[in-house]
C-alpha cells in the first residue's frame, strides 16, 4: 500500500472536501511502512521534522494555517535526504532511497503549493 497526498478544503460548514485529481497523477507520499521508517524515524526527528513524524500514530491532517510549515519541512528533509536515506535504507541503497525520498517530498511540495493558492490544507493518509 501506499501513503496518498491529498489536497482538501473545507466547506463553510467545516466539512473536509477532497479535491479531485486527474488519473495521471501520481499521488504517492510513500509506502505504508515509510510511515513509522522513514517520516516517522529517529532520524527525521532528529533532522528537526515535527508534522510528517505524526504519520508514524495516524493520518497527518494539515490544515490551511498550517501548510506553510509543512512547506517548511519537506525543504528541511529535502536538504538532508542522503543522511535520511542511509539511515532509513532496508531494501534498496542508500541513493535508491534517497531519489524515492526526494520525489514523495516534491509530490508533498505540490501539494503544499497548491492549498496556498486556494486556501486548503494537506492531507497524508
């Protein structure tokens, strides 16, 4: 399974609404297991990453007010994906890691960009 980045808004009665997106898409914020081994790992904590660590317990919502911090992290985990990828490599090298790293974190960026145009949030699940 695969963790999706989502973008949503609410609605004026504060229901979350998912935004549609075309089939091509590629929506995939990580494996399921990245959760807790790389996003929720010591060393992302360690990196100084807050939001995407809680990926590691449940669903990561982020909403409007809060999406220019996620911004802010990816660029953080970004700046050290080759520490984040030796410590987290299991079943590929170390720059495979990094290079799946670093697209789940610019599909992230996308989608943090796209709730600052319409005033949404970013939902990991």
């Amino acid at each position: 399974m695969s963790l999706l980045v989502e973008v949503f808004v609410r609605d004026p009665d504060g229901e979350m609404r998912i935004l549609d997106v075309p089939d091509d898409v590629y929506q995939s914020g990580g494996f399921e297991s990245w959760r807790k081994t790389v996003w929720g790992s010591p060393t992302a904590r360690s990196l100084g990453a807050r939001l995407l660590p809680l990926l590691a317990i449940d669903d990561l919502y982020v909403e409007a007010p809060d999406v220019p911090a996620l911004l802010a992290e990816v660029d953080l985990l970004r700046t050290h994906a080759a520490e984040l990828a030796r410590a987290t490599a299991r079943v590929c090298t170390s720059e495979q890691q990094r290079r799946g790293i670093e697209q789940r974190l610019r599909i992230i960026e996308e989608s943090c960009r796209k709730a600052l145009e319409i005033g949404g949030g970013v939902l990991i699940w």
